[in-house]
C-alpha cells in the first residue's frame, strides 16, 4: 500500500546548516542543508558512500561534524555537551538496518530495553520493570501487529517481524524524531512495504519527524513526504514525493564518469 502523503507539519524539529563532515581526507558531506518537520517523513537517497548514514549520525551526535550547525529540537548537537548529547539521544530514536535486537530475550522485554533512559536504574527481566511499562510495551507490540508473539524469543522471529520489534521497541523510547538507515535493506519488499507503512503510521499518528535511508526509488516515492538526494555528500535533489517522477528520482544516481567525462547511470533500480 502507498500512501496518498497527507500533509506534514509546519514546525521544523530538525535543521542542518552547511554541515561538513570529513574523516581525514575523506570528505564524507561537504556543506549539507537540511530541515525536517514535525509529522514529515523524509527519505534520503544516494549511490553507496554518498553520506547517507554520515548524515543521519551527525544528526543524533553519533559523528562530530567538522563545521556547520546541527539543531534537533532545539538543541545545538554540534555544541551540545555530553549530558546534552544524552538527553537528545533519549528524544531521537534509530532503527537500524539489522535490528540489534537481544536474541535470546523476549520480544516484550526487547521492547522494555526502549525504556531504559526513562528510568533512573537499569533493569533485568521484565517483572522489573514497572507494570504500567509492561502495558506500555505490550501495546506497542500490538499495535506493530505482534502482541501475540510478545513472549517469544526475538531470534525466532522472521526478519520483518524483529524489525518491528525495533520498531516497537524505539517507540517505547517516546522519541519525538526517528532516524532509520536502511531499515528495510534486509527485508524481502512485501515486508518492506510493511515496514514503511509501519513508519509512514507512526509519522503521522505520533506526529513524529522521520528521517530514513532507503536504496529503493519505489519505496521512497510510496512513502516519503519529501525525497532528499546526495551525492558525493552533496545534495542535488530535495522536493515533495508528490509530482516526483521515478525519472527525476533516478537522477539523483548519475554520475561523471572521471574515465571520459560521460554521464552513467549508476543504478538500475
Ligand atoms: N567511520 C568512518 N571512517 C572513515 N570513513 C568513513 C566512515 N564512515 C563513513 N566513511 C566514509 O564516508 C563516506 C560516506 O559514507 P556513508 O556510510 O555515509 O555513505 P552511505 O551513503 O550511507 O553509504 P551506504 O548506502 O553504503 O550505507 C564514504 O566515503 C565512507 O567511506
């Protein structure tokens, strides 16, 4: 199912001004702009190496950036201290392409663990865990269509199933931005239909502002608000899903080839 992109917010939550990122001679993003609002759900596009994860990470504080200004609601991240980078990390959930799921705990008291900075002391075992967090995750469970499953071991579970679980688990976070790379890489596309949709819903209904990485067009245009395309760490494209051809997706893919200085396209799909 592709959704018919109702409108996102008016408030931007997350902001990036000229944002250089180099690891040692490697320019990884060479003066990116960004912004992302409340209830968007934005997809960044780009060959391998373009910057996409670099960006995404310098957006949470996980990368120090060489120069540029980050601010995700409110909060300078490039010159946010370490106690500040802590409290932006609990408001700013990741999914991550391989779920990072504990395979031999539970699914419910995977989900739990998204709660651990929402308490003062670490728990073990889901009866630790107080009953109305139990209700909490058992409900985001459900409500990712796995409640039955919520006793089972994660690393029984079918890829697209733990990735929801991840998903459920970051929403037990309370996070009000969602950072997700690549996290439908590893899914096969009935499940990574699934996956979106589950993303584009939690967007929308928790008026969350969603940052995702894909490798797939098809998926970006069904889903995303608006399409954003690096290259070389460099943005070339941003503009809404709506009115936006595969064909003018799929230019975010050319490249100048440096053997003679033709143009290839570098991606079949
Ligand atoms: N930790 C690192 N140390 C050194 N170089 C890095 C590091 N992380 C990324 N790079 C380099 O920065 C550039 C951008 O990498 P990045 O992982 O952001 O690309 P990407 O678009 O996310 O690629 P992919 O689609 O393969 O995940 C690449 O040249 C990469 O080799």
């Amino acid at each position: 199912m592709t959704t018919d992109h109702p409108v996102a917010g008016d408030d931007v939550v997350v902001s990036a001004r000229r944002v250089v990122k180099k690891f040692g001679d490697t320019v990884a993003l060479g003066g990116v702009d960004l912004e992302v609002r409340r209830s968007e759900l934005v997809v960044l596009l780009g060959l391998s190496g373009s910057g996409k994860s670099t960006l995404l990470r310098c957006l949470n504080g996980l990368h120090p950036t060489t120069d540029g200004a980050v601010t995700v609601n409110g909060t300078r991240v490039d010159l946010a201290s370490r106690a500040e980078l802590r409290a932006l990390r609990r408001d700013v959930g990741f999914v991550f392409q391989h779920f990072n799921l504990v395979g031999r705990l539970s699914c419910l008291e995977n989900v739990l663990i998204g709660a651990v900075g929402r308490l003062r002391l670490p728990r073990y075992g889901k009866s630790t865990y107080p009953k109305r967090m139990r209700t909490e995750a058992l409900a985001h469970l459900d409500r990712v269509g796995l409640a039955e499953l919520a006793d089972r071991r994660a690393d029984t579970l079918s890829g697209g199933q733990q990735q929801r679980v991840a998903i459920a688990r970051t929403l037990m976070q309370q996070p009000t931005v969602l950072l997700a790379d690549e996290p439908v890489a590893s899914l096969d596309p009935e499940n990574a239909g699934v996956v979106m949709d589950l993303l584009f819903r939690v967007c929308m209904e928790d008026k969350l502002t969603v940052l995702c990485t894909l490798h797939q067009v098809d998926l970006a245009l069904g889903w995303a608000h608006r399409v954003i395309g690096l290259r070389g760490g460099e943005k070339v494209l941003d503009r809404p899903a709506v009115g936006l051809s595969r064909e003018d997706a799929m230019e975010i893919y050319r490249r100048v080839d440096p053997a003679d200085a033709t143009i290839a396209t570098a991606a079949t799909s």
